[in-house]
C-alpha cells in the first residue's frame, strides 16, 4: 500500500526550531518529488515548499512566507522527507501533510495524515 | 506569485441537485488547474487534474472545465458524501491554492 506518514509535530515557542518527517513506504520516494503542506485551523491550503528527486538534485523550493526560515531534505535510504522549521512564529502553526504527486506529473495524488505544529508561548 | 480565487465561499445545496464551484487565477495558468475535496479531519484527496481529468476512482457525476484565468468545477446529481470543502490549484508556476468552497446541504 502506497502510503505518507508524517512524524515530529508538536508545541514549540516562538523562534524555535522543529524537524518533521515524512516515511513513505509502498513506493520509491527517490522518483517523487516531495512537497509539504500546511492547514492553519479553519483555514485554506498553503503550499509550503518542494524538494524534487535525485535525477534532479534534490532541487528545493519555497513558498515566500517561509523561505530562509525552512528546509527540505530527504534520505534516500530511509525513503524518509524532512522539513526542518527555523525561527517559528505563531503564525506557523497549522497541521502539516506531506504530499506528492506519484501518479501525475503535477498536482498532489499521494497525502499522509498530517502532523499538528503548534507556535506558542 | 498567481492567486487563486474560489467562489462562493459556501453553497447550499440539496441531495440530487448540481453544484457549480469557481476558481479565477490572478493570471493565466493554462490547464494546470486541480481541483481537491476534504471533508472534517482528513486529508485532501484529489479529484480532477489538468482542468478536466478526473484521478482514479472519481466518479463521472464530477467535472471540469475552463481554461487561462477562469475554472469551473461541476458537481451534478450531489449525493451525501460529496458535501464538504473543494479547493482549486495551480500548477503552472509554483502551486497555489483557493481559498475553498463549502459545499453544505441545504
């Protein structure tokens, strides 16, 4: 079964830092680029940032609102995406999916659960 | 940076009725436009890529169509597990997403 599982969500202060992870198992994540997304409470979809496959060398981008504060990564060998969150501000808390788009060349066929990131003092 | 636009916010609408979604780009996308459904507590789930393609196991009662800046996303005969928030997405540069639409039984 083709499945995303996102891990390393919790309460973190303002100006702190948090790694999420996101296992993928039923498929080779290496061919996929991988994206996260984030849902703020009663709020719309935000695309967060993007890192593509080895063929591509891992090309990363961000979204403006978190770009220099976050980073993505990934090990192959763990079929494992990171999301490394620096510098957090409470306007970052929101459940976090790690999606990819598996079947399609573009739009988001594959999501894990999410994980909750919650910026608060 | 392209801005998505979904209307109306909420749509009222019975069982058996058709539901007609919008989605207006902030500039041209081509047909790289998605459409995604999420109901309470899940996950999003993919309905329609490519403007009017529906994924896998998307029933044919779902449809979409435009092109550039305007999308519509069609949703006739509604049956009870439809209701629940859509979003549009581009995908032509960057990703971006509507703010959504909550469709609600009348």
């Amino acid at each position: 079964e083709v499945q995303l599982v996102e891990s390393g969500g919790g309460l973190v202060q303002p100006g702190g830092s948090l790694k999420l992870s996101c296992g993928a198992s039923g498929f080779t994540s290496s061919d996929s680029a991988m994206h996260w997304v984030r849902q703020a409470s009663g709020k719309g979809l935000e695309w967060v940032g993007r890192i593509r496959g080895k063929v591509h060398n891992y090309a990363p981008v961000y979204a403006a609102s978190v770009k220099g504060r976050f980073t993505i990564s990934r090990d192959e060998s763990k079929n494992t995406t990171y999301l490394h969150m620096n510098s957090l501000k409470i306007e970052d808390t929101a459940i976090y999916y790690c999606t990819t788009p598996l079947t399609y060349n573009d739009p988001f066929d594959i999501w894990g659960q999410g994980t909750m990131v919650t910026v608060s003092s | 940076e392209i801005v998505m636009t979904q209307s109306p916010a909420t749509l009222s609408v019975s069982p058996g009725e058709t539901a007609t979604l919008s989605c207006r780009a902030s500039q041209s996308v081509s047909i790289n436009l998605a459409w995604y459904q999420q109901k309470p507590g899940q996950a999003p789930r993919l309905l329609m890529y490519r403007t009017n393609t529906r994924a896998a196991g998307i029933p044919a009662r779902f449809s979409g169509s435009g092109s550039g800046t305007e999308f519509t996303l069609t949703i006739s005969s509604l049956q009870s597990e439809d209701f629940g928030l859509y979003y549009c997405q581009q995908y032509y540069d960057l990703w971006a997403f509507g703010q959504g639409t909550k469709v609600e039984i009348k």
